[in-house]
DNA sequence: ATTTGACGACCTCCGCCGGAC
DNA sequence: TGTCCGGCGGAGGTCGTCAAA
C-alpha cells in the first residue's frame, strides 16, 4: 500500500494525493475528500523512511534523562512522550547515570537518530557556550536552567520552577509554623546545581527572618538526590545530638528517607520534627505522615518543554525561559510548634 | 557527504561503496581498505532514512507502557531502554493508559515507526489469535502472559514472574506468621489480569492451609492498582467492622495507600494489621513502616525481554517464555500474631 | 485564475547483467 | 572458469517547476 495506489484508486496523480496529505491549498475540495476517503478506507500510512529521506531529516525528538531513580522525571517523561507524540514525532529517549555528561550524550544521540531537536531532563548549570557548540538542534532544559553559566539567554530554552523562591517559600512555610532551629538536608550547597540554588533560597530564607543560621543543621550526602545517602545523612545529624524543630529536603524521596531516619531514631513526624519537601510526587500523598511539599506543576512542565521546542524547531521561534510557580500541597508532616 | 562523494573520492563506483559498507564478500582487499580508509577521513555517516527506506525497515523497537501511574514500569523502561541503547537499535516508547487497547496500540506504532519489534509492558491476559495478527513483528509481553487467552505459545514470547505463586507465597508468609483473618485489596477477582491471577495464588493459599475463605474480608476497587481507589477500598473495609490481622495487596503503591488508610483509621501496622504486598520498588524501603514485599527482578526482566526479542529478530530464535522468581524483602509491615 | 499532471532529484541497497582479466 | 567491478533500475514520499487543462 503506498501514495501510488491510492493515486490509482482515486484517479488522480500521485501528486494530488501528495498535496492532499501534506494539506497543500491547491486541492480542489471534490479531490480532497475523495483521496482523503480513500486514504481512510485502504488504511494507507505514509511510509516515513521516505518521508524522512526526502525531506532529510528525521522525526525524532531526543530526551536525554539525567538520575535514574529520580520518579520526578519518570512522570515528566510520560507527558512529554505524549506531547511529542501528538505533534507527529518521535521520542527518543536515553537514560544516563547522574554523574554522566549530558551535553555530550545529547551530542551523540543527535548524531546517530538524527534529532531535530532535544530535551534535557535535568543537569548542569554551569555550561560555557563553547561546550554547547556540541549541540547543532535547538534544545530545551527542562527542570533547570543555565543560571551558573556563560550561555546567553537566547542561546536556549528553559522551563523549570524557580528554585530559590520555591527553597524559599518551603523555609517561610516552616518558619511561619514557628520553627526557629530548622535543618536541611542538601546534596551540595556549592555544586552549582540545582541543589545549591535551593539551598540559597533555604538560607534567604533564613536571613531574612533574621534567623542565624548554624552550620550543625546542615548535612551535604554528596550524590544527587539518593535515599541512602540521605537516610545516612540524617542518622549523622541525629547521632551528633544537635537540635532541631524541622527539617528541609530537596526531594520528595529524599523527603520520605529523611523522615524513615528520624523514625527510626524514635523521633515521631510531625510532632517531633517537621519534614518539608519539593517535588510533589502522587506516592508523596501517601506516606506517613502525607508529606507536605512544593508541588512542582510536572504537568505542565513537559507539556511547555515540548511547545516551545516545537515552536523553536518549526517557526524559528526565539528561546523562552519560562519559570513556573510550585504550589505549596499542605500534608501532615509539618506541624505548628 | 553522500556514498556517491565517497565513490568519486576514490575513484570507484557507488555499487563498489555500497558492498564494501555492507561487507559483502565480492571486493577486493586493496579497494575495500582505500574505500573504508575515505569513509573515515571524510566522516562519512550513511544515510540512516535511506537505508531505512530501501531496506523498508528501521532500528527501532517499540515499547507500549500500559497504565500511567506504575512506578515499577518507570523502573523497567529504564533498563529496556539501556538495552536497546547497547545493541544499536532505537527505543520507540508508547505511553497508554490502563484501559486502552495495546494490541491496537502497538500495530499502529509499528506501521507508524516501521518497527523491528515490540515489547509490551502490562496488557490483558486474553487474547485470541486472530486479535493479535495485528501485529506483524515478534513481541514480547513482559510482565505479564497470556493464560487466559487462546494464543499459542510459539506465537509470542513472555517474561513476567509467577503471579499466582508470588501470592501464594505472599500469604503463606502471612499465614506462616500466624495471621488466619487475612484479607485482600485487589482490583477485580475475574477480570482475567495479573490481578485475577493474583487474587487466585492468594485463594490457592488459604485453601491449602486450610483457612475458610470469608468474603467479607475481600474488597474489589475496580481501576488498575491506583491509590486512591484502594484508600478508599480500604475505608469501606474498615467500615464493616469486619475482623482481620492482615492484609494483602497486589502492587506496593496499592500497599503504601492501604497502610495510609489503616492508619487514619487508627490502626497501626503491624501491630493492628500487617500488610504484605508484591513488587519491590526501592521507594518501599523507606515507607513507614517499611514495606514487606514479594520483590519482582526488575532488572533482570527488563534485559531478558529485550535478549530474547533481539533473538526473535535477529537470529530467527524461538520464543520463550520465562518465569522469574520474586523474593520476599522483609520489611517492618508484617508482625507474627 | 485555479487546479491537476508529469517529472526529476533526493539516498541507499540489492539483484542482475555485462565486461575485464 | 572464477574474481572483481561498473552500471542500471526499482523502491519509497515530497516538493519545486513547468506545462496543460
């Protein structure tokens, strides 16, 4: 079944069938129908090896995903999937380690699937533009930007929450509940990452509450976001006896790890302790103690990426950075002192 | 850069090119090392659309991911996509939901991506032959098989674990413990899924130890292992005033939304209720009480789906059909009585 | 003026035939 | 006779161009 038997069918040429499908105005409207009928009836699908080859080019949209435990990405991923779906492309997805070069992952996949453009979920902060020249496709940093870096605003895309606010607005949450002797569990505070951003928006936080902050309620796990480095991490926090109303994570599943050590060490959520979060994940409803956190708007979130990429690849439209807003979800694991 | 640059580059034919790229044997030694010598200089990258269209193929592999909300596929699509990655070809990745048809599903990503093959992650248990002529690539269907269907075995390859006997051990270990008032929270008993063969193993339990079946301790929620469904299943069974030490759940987020609900009932598992469930994801480590759960091999199912595929396609193999074991992880959510 | 047809180019592979040694 | 290589055509869909109705 290819355009040259429904041309056949129909009665015209393979060109008209050809202008039908690819919605060319100079079809009269008697001819559309009919070849758009028959397309219907035969179940003709355009072959798209050919599609591609003549048009050089493929359809394939990478997403490179960065962290494999991370479910945030793992629901963002499904709703990108479908964006891209929907537009009539291809997801190409590949997963690397947390550790891994995504700049240079994206580089080979668009060289070996052809990509017309890519996603990254998750990474660095800190690219110069000669790093970047890796990359020939438009792209799009989903869940980051480039804020510690060199590359110009126009250079690329972004959507993401913000993320000193969001850090922000979860310490003024605990702070409003009365917490004074607030801890925080961080990956790094000075990976330039997505952690440390947090982690200033944490101490904003404090400073402008004009609370003194004290360098025993903080604990760096090192890695990206892991639940056994940060259940490890609050067991050193409570080992060393210091103490604390609250305590901040990064992630939900840092979150609920966080809240396992302090369980374990006899210490009861929230009564004992306040736990805060960001992320928002669905299991997150579910934990015990409900967790309260920043729901990141994962929904939308994909669904933006992909716009704007599409708009970038299609139209040649200008870079966009759109931050979006984290809605605070009130759970049972914060509580007023 | 085309195979004819590279012909004319060195003084040969495009035929001549084309055979020693596709390393047929009819070439001298002196030209086909000049001729590989120029592709390499040169950077010469073949056409990926064209081969794909003249050998009326592509590299890639389909995966329908059925149900949006299930951790334990975001973690297999993982290593799948690995996989595949590591063997060259290109994972096509379909996201469904829970009550929409994978058989057409994949039929139309195949003739869409010019699939190789198809992994099926979750799907119905019974099809018949004539639904599945739909689909023209070998498939595997991982996590799940096709007992209930009429399809022969030669037909399709499986690798899942055993769902009835992952149950069966799941409340012998109950039982083991001492609980005999054990209910159970699964989505449907007879809609010939996973669910059903579940409930069956957990049925074949009771049975064989000699403990009455009693209805009253069984809540069907209908819908596909979603949380909120089986909180509120949970609920109604509490609701009834009905008596139960335990309680066996299908999923371990199914498992995480039953403990929630037990314990805004004021009942505390395990001390009140233990609770048991099936699948293993790491998350369960760190829920409160720590979740005791039958732990699928996700890993090792993910990379057995796509050998085995790779073996259909490649080599002509036979199917298989593999059962793994599930191994219990004992968590703090089961108590003896 | 509008609609339609015909055609070549794009790129690769493969089978086939023919020529050369 | 066997080995090596050249050349041709077809398969696929799109798109611009030109011609024709």
């Amino acid at each position: 079944m290819t355009i040259k038997d429904i041309a056949k069918v129909c009665g015209v040429s393979v060109s008209t069938v050809s202008r039908v499908l690819n919605k060319h105005p100079d079809v009269s409207e008697t001819v559309r129908r009919r070849v758009l009928q028959e397309v219907e009836t035969q179940g003709y699908i355009p072959n798209n090896s050919a599609r591609d080859l003549v048009r050089s080019r493929s359809d394939a949209i990478g997403v490179v995903v960065r962290g494999t435990g991370n479910l945030f990405f793992a629901e963002m991923l499904k709703t990108i999937g479908r964006e891209i779906d929907r537009a009539g492309y291809t997801m190409v997805p590949r997963f690397i380690d947390s550790d891994a070069d995504e700049v240079k992952a994206g580089a080979i996949l668009e060289r070996e699937k052809k990509l017309q453009g890519l996603i990254f979920l998750g990474g660095r902060f800190d690219y110069t533009p000669a790093e970047l020249t890796l990359i020939g496709v438009p792209y799009v940093c989903c869940s980051y930007t480039n804020c510690f870096g060199s590359l110009e605003e126009k250079d690329y895309s972004s959507v993401s929450i913000d993320d000193h606010l969001t850090a922000y607005r979860a310490t003024e949450h605990l702070i409003r509940c009365g917490h004074r002797r607030i801890a925080a569990v961080v990956p790094s505070c000075s990976d330039r990452s997505i952690s440390e951003l947090r982690y200033d928006g944490f101490r904003s936080a404090l400073r402008d509450y004009g609370i003194a902050f004290d360098s025993n309620l903080l604990v760096e796990t090192g890695g990206c976001f892991e639940m056994p480095e940060t259940y490890e991490g609050v067991c050193r926090l409570l080992r060393c006896g210091v103490d604390f109303t609250a305590l901040l994570t990064l992630s939900d599943t840092t979150a609920m790890a966080a809240m396992k050590a302090l369980q374990d060490h006899g210490r009861s959520v929230p009564q004992d302790c306040s736990v805060i979060a960001i992320d928002g994940l669905n299991v997150s409803e579910y934990a015990n103690p409900t967790l309260t956190t920043m729901v990141q708007p994962v929904e939308e979130m994909g669904r933006e990426s992909v716009r704007i990429l599409l708009d970038t690849m299609e139209n040649g439209a200008p870079t966009e950075h759109l931050r979006l807003e984290a809605k605070l979800r009130a759970g049972q694991s914060v509580c007023d002192l």
